[in-house]
C-alpha cells in the first residue's frame, strides 16, 4: 500500500522524489488542448456540457495525482505514453505537489460553480483563464507557475529544475504496464459515459433556461457591467438566450 500511496520516485544521486518532467509536460499539453475546445465551446456558442465534462474529469485526474499517486493519473500515463521514447529528465516531486494541489483546488472550485450550481460568471472566467494560463506555460515553455508560488510560499529553492539546469538521472524509457493500460482505458470509459449521463440542460444552466420574449428594456437580457468592459456584452446575450 506505501507503494501505491506514494508521490514521485526515489532515484539515485536525487536526494528528493522526482517526476518525469517531459511526461508532465506533455500531460499538461493535452489537458490545454483539451480546456481550449471546452473553453471554446462555452464562449463563442454558448455550449457549457463540455466545460461540465472537462472539468469532472479535470478533477478526478488531479485528485489521483495528489492523493494517491501521480503514476496513476490518466493524463500522465498519456504523456508517459507519448514520450516513452525520450530519455527522463527528472525534476523535484515536491514542488509539483504544491502547484498541483493549486490545480486541484481549482478544479474542485470550478466543479462546485458549473457541475453543482450551473453559474456562469466572470468568476467562473477568471478560473478557467487562470488554469490555461498554468497548462500553456508548463506545456510550451516548461515553466511550472505553481512551483514559482511554491518557492514564494516556503521561502525555499526548488530543487532539481527542468531544463537542464540542475542535474538529471537520464534513463531508458519505462514501458506502460497492464495497470496502467487499464486505469487508462477505464478513465477514457468515465469520460465516454459521462459525456452521455450529464443533463443535456448543461449546453445552456438553468438559470439562463428559455424565457418568454420580453422587450429590450427587460433586465434580464441587459449585460452587467463587467460583460461590457471586457467586450462580452452580445456573448452574454447569447448564453443567457436574448434575441
């Protein structure tokens, strides 16, 4: 069970547990591609169920990540998958456990407003801007935000950085194992039959549910101000269905 229940890996000439930044990186390379389209959907059509989808699954893969153990995350055995060729480049393990419990605190914030409550707001804006922002640095530059914030927080050096800066236990590639096959595969099933389970409701909340035609004067169809400084007055229209 301790070695189940574990985060990172014990490697020699390391004097902390590590992780394998390249398949880090490319796990928070499909997490952006796929919040982009999510993201997408919600602001240009109006289309919330993927967001809603998104952000369950989001949250049970960094769940597994900080409570269990990141071997096991789906997104990880992707981007295990997708480099198994490269050679490991081995950075700190617990600098990424503070900047993933951000992640995680997020999703479990964002689950709390779009699945449970169904609000759509600039709260909800400023999050889902926020978490792009964290998986575009750390895919395409390999820059870990939530580590910066860990050295703030702790007032203590990260240790072991990606890219070459500090030392690295360079290894052959590691082979994806039946349980891990599976766990991803059951993931890819969760998402498939959630997809289908959630209220179709989510491609427009309750609170913004159709409406008797009103006038233009009606209040319910006039954007708050925060819409119109940020350019999203007609979008807001949109998703709260006003002609």
């Amino acid at each position: 069970m301790a070695e189940i229940l574990r985060f990172g890996e014990r490697r020699a000439g390391f004097d902390v547990p590590v992780l394998d930044e390249r398949e880090v990186r490319a796990a928070a390379g499909i997490l952006f591609l796929l919040a982009l389209i999510a993201f997408m959907n919600s602001w240009l059509v109006g289309n919330f169920h993927y967001t809603r989808v998104f952000v369950v699954a989001f949250l049970v893969d960094f769940l597994i990540r900080v409570a269990i153990n990141p071997h096991y995350a789906p997104t990880l055995i992707l981007g295990r998958l997708a480099v198994r060729r490269q050679a490991p480049e081995w950075t700190g393990a617990p600098q990424k456990r503070f900047a993933w419990g951000i992640g995680l605190a997020l999703a479990a914030t964002m689950f709390y407003l779009i699945v449970i409550n169904e609000m759509v707001g600039p709260v909800n804006l400023f999050i889902c801007l926020f978490c792009l922002l964290l998986l575009f640095f750390e895919s395409a530059f390999g820059i870990c935000i939530g580590c910066k914030i860990y050295e703030w927080a702790f007032q203590r050096t990260a240790r072991h950085c990606p890219g070459g800066v500090c030392p690295t236990d360079a290894r052959p590639a590691r082979k994806i194992g039946a349980a891990e096959t599976a766990i991803l595969a059951a993931f890819i099933v969760f998402v498939l039959v959630l997809g289908q389970s959630l209220p179709e409701r989510g491609k427009r909340p309750a609170a913004f549910a159709d409406a008797p035609a009103t006038s233009a004067a009606d209040d319910r169809c006039t954007p708050p101000d925060w819409a119109v400084k940020i350019g999203h007055a007609e979008m807001w229209k949109l998703h709260n269905n006003c002609k």
